[in-house]
C-alpha cells in the first residue's frame, strides 16, 4: 500500500462527504494513478470547513490538490498526468502513444465529463426542482450520444489504445460516475471496460484508501 | 501567418457553421496555440457530412483533429498541450511552472468549461424548451461561483500564473465562449484578461485564419 506519511507527495481528501458521494470523490482518480505508478503518497485530510488559506492551493475549495516538493497542482487531470509522466505504466514513451493517452485523458474531462456532469448537476443535485427531468432527458440524450461513439471505437478491444493508459484511469472514472447507471449498461463493451478498470489491483487498493479515510459523522 | 498548405502539421476545420458559432468553433484554440508557438499548419475543411471514416480520427465528429507525421491527435487540449511541449511560449521549461500552466488547461477544460457549456446547452441548444429558464438559472449561477473563485485568483495580475502560458489560452477561449456575457461582465478584471488574451497578435491572426476559412452557405 503507497500510503506513506513520510512520502513526498502529498493528496488532499475531505475527512467527510455524505455517503452516496464515497467512491466517488476525485482524489480517487489521483490515488489510483499513484497506485498504478507504484508511487507512495501521504493525505491531508481537510476536516469541516475549508480553512481561507486553501483557497490559494485550490481555488474551486475542491479535492484532490497535490504537492510534491516545489510541484503545487490541482485538477485531478493535471496531476494525474503529471504522475503519468513519472511511469510508462501510465503513459507510453513514444511520442504517437504518448499523444493518444492524452487525447483520451482530455476527452474524459471534457468530451465525456461535459454531458456526465451536466447530467449529475441537473438530476441529482437539482433533483427537486420542477426542470429537472426535463433538463436531465436533454443532456442524458447528449451523454448517449457521446457513449454510443465511445462504444464504436472501443469495439472488442480491452482498452482504448490496446494497452491500458492514463487515458483509460480517467474514462473509467468517468463512465463510472454517471449519474444513471443504465445508459453505460446500455453498452456492453463499455460497461465490461468499466469493470476491467475496477478489477485491476491498483484501483482495488485505491478504493480501499478512499474509503478508509472517511470519518462517520462530520466535523 | 503560418497557413502554409505544404506544412507538416494538419488541422481540420468546418467549411461552414451557422454564423452565430463562427469565432467559437474549437480549431480556432489550436491556430491560436500554433500562432503563438510560430508554428505553420495546413487546414482541411470538412465540407457537409462528415466522411465515415473521419470517426476514427476524431470519435466525436468534431473539430479539431491534429496530425502531425505518426502523431494523430483529437481533443483541443490534448492538441494545444502537444503543441506547446515545442515552444516555451505557451510553456515553461521548469517543472513547477509547467505544472502550474497545465493545472489551469485542465481547469479550464473541467471546472470552467462543464458549467459553461452546460449553460451553452440549457439557454442557447435548448432556448425553446419549457425547462431551459429554470436550468440555465442553475448553471448560471454554479459558474459565476467559479468565476468568482477565479476572478479572486487572478487579482490585479495580468495573466494566472503571473506570465501567458496555455493555460491562460485555453481560460481565455472558455471564457469568451459563455453564453451570457453578462457573467464574465460581472468581474471587471476577468474581462479584462479576456480582452489582453484576445488583442495578442497571435490571437487575432488566429481568428482571421479561422473566419477566413468559412464559406457562406453550406454544401
């Protein structure tokens, strides 16, 4: 287990989020990469409010933030890539794989997480408002669209570019947080690559860290 | 100007969007990214449907997609990103700072972009619908939160990290493409880094490349 609080590099997490939220929270995407690029890290747990000073580290007040010696990051995509860089188990070393990784990291975060986002923020943190199922069929239908392209291009492959990439931690972490399981499940090859992403050992034991850290009640 | 048919570098473009989207459509973040890098590229146009094959080059059908001899890329980010790993313009050459400009294409590509364009899609792809007023007053007000934890950041600075990197190309494109300009309005510095991003002189010979290359009516 890379959880070392001796370790150079250092993820925020929050001691607390409501439980439908655990294994979801994106400094599971950074524990993952760490875990895959065999890297140990130490946790800050951020514990009621966010002090004013965090702001400065992160200044959406969200988690993860990174730090590793003179190295101060946020976004889960910029560290993540920033970690990938240290491990050709993330990222290769040629120039043309090294490019499609990044291509499907940024697709992720954007192409994918765009209409994923957009889906969670109209039908679950919007849920009672008198819009919402109609906003939520509307980017749901978009959502679709974007997977049923993701599902052409995968075909029969096991990952996107044949060989698992940080391209691939972030897709999976993607589809997994749409807020309706039933239009990945609409897909099977995607919705096996999701599970092929959960099965490997080093999200396994992110998980575990992710979920350890939660305290029961909040600060 | 680095439009140059023979250049090594190809960038595909639409022949032909509505002219509301003319100046927003995303090639127009890469010419910028190479104008700024000094770099020639050639365009191909995408005239009426999309050829079959154009999504295995770009999965979504959109633009731009990037090649460059073995390299085949997709995804602005992922492209402006490649593009300047060649030129300490858009990137410093130190780890801390190219960590810092790389942190702020991806906020710019998640964190701002995901409640942007989920206002583009509520107020503008769906005016007519009878929920885009109550869901566009959601978005709204989620990303004048971000705008307002970045117009805190930026402060009295001329650029977010204190020097222009890709970071503040990829803001300042977010930032112009909002809906409601109003929002951007709002904060007096914001609006002036959008206005110093868009009188750079690579900006504007990116932007006339880019209006040049549309025809007037569709095929």
């Amino acid at each position: 287990m890379p959880v070392d609080p001796a370790a150079p590099i250092e993820v925020t997490a929050f001691a607390w989020v409501p439980p439908f939220a655990r294994g979801q929270v994106r400094d599971l995407r950074v524990r993952w990469a760490l875990e895959e690029a065999g890297l140990p890290y130490r946790v800050r747990l951020l514990q009621g409010e966010r002090p004013a000073d965090y702001y400065r580290e992160q200044p959406w007040g969200q988690v993860p933030a990174y730090r590793e010696g003179g190295v101060a990051l946020f976004e889960c995509g910029a560290i993540c890539l920033h970690i990938a860089e240290k491990s050709e188990a993330l990222l290769p070393r040629d120039e043309a794989g090294r490019g499609r990784a990044t291509t499907w990291l940024f697709a992720a975060l954007n192409s994918m997480d765009v209409p994923a986002m957009g889906l969670t923020i109209t039908s679950i943190f919007n849920a009672e408002a008198d819009w919402s199922a109609g906003a939520s069929a509307a980017f749901a239908a978009f959502l679709d669209q974007r997977l049923s392209r993701l599902s052409d291009w995968l075909g029969e492959r096991e990952w996107l570019e044949g060989r698992f990439t940080v391209g691939d931690l972030m897709m999976v972490c993607v589809l997994r947080s749409i807020a309706d399981e039933g239009l990945v499940a609409k897909y099977p090859n995607l919705a096996a690559y999701v599970a092929r992403g959960e099965a490997r050992p080093a999200f396994i034991r992110a998980m575990q860290a992710h979920m350890a850290d939660f305290v029961a009640e909040p600060a």
